[in-house]
C-alpha cells in the first residue's frame, strides 16, 4: 500500500493508515505518489523467518514492513 510505497510518510505517521489515507487524498494522489511501489514478493524473499510466517500472502508482508519492518530497518 501507500505507506509501505512512501517510507518518508511511514516517518511522519507510523503505521497510522488513516491518516495516510487522508494525505493520499489531500497531497499525494496530485504529488504523484505511487501506492504500488512497495514489492511484497521481494521482502518475503529477503527475509527468511518472514517467509516462513507469512508464506507467499503479499498482504501479510504489506502489513509486516509498515508495523514493524521499517522501523526494524528491513528493506524490500
């Protein structure tokens, strides 16, 4: 999602979706920023204790980076 494709925004409001809901719409859709950026199948890969969790789910690993990964420092 957006967050996890904007880690500056995930700097501003944590893992606070709502609010990255709400900027998306106000500045980030007319900004140009990507929803897609994020790629779930190269975390999953780079990791391997999340492979084993999450398996292939792409939503769980979204979900992963933007509670926990990015501010464990984990890339994608």
């Amino acid at each position: 999602g957006y967050l996890a494709s904007n880690t500056d925004l995930m700097a501003v409001f944590g893992n606070n979706t709502t609010e990255a809901i709400k900027h998306y719409i106000s500045y980030g859709k007319s900004e140009g920023r990507s929803t897609n950026l994020f790629n779930a199948e190269s975390y999953l890969n780079n990791y391997v204790d999340l492979r084993s969790a999450f398996g292939e789910d792409h939503t769980l690993a979204k979900k992963h980076y933007v509670e926990s990964g990015f501010s464990e420092g984990r890339v994608f």
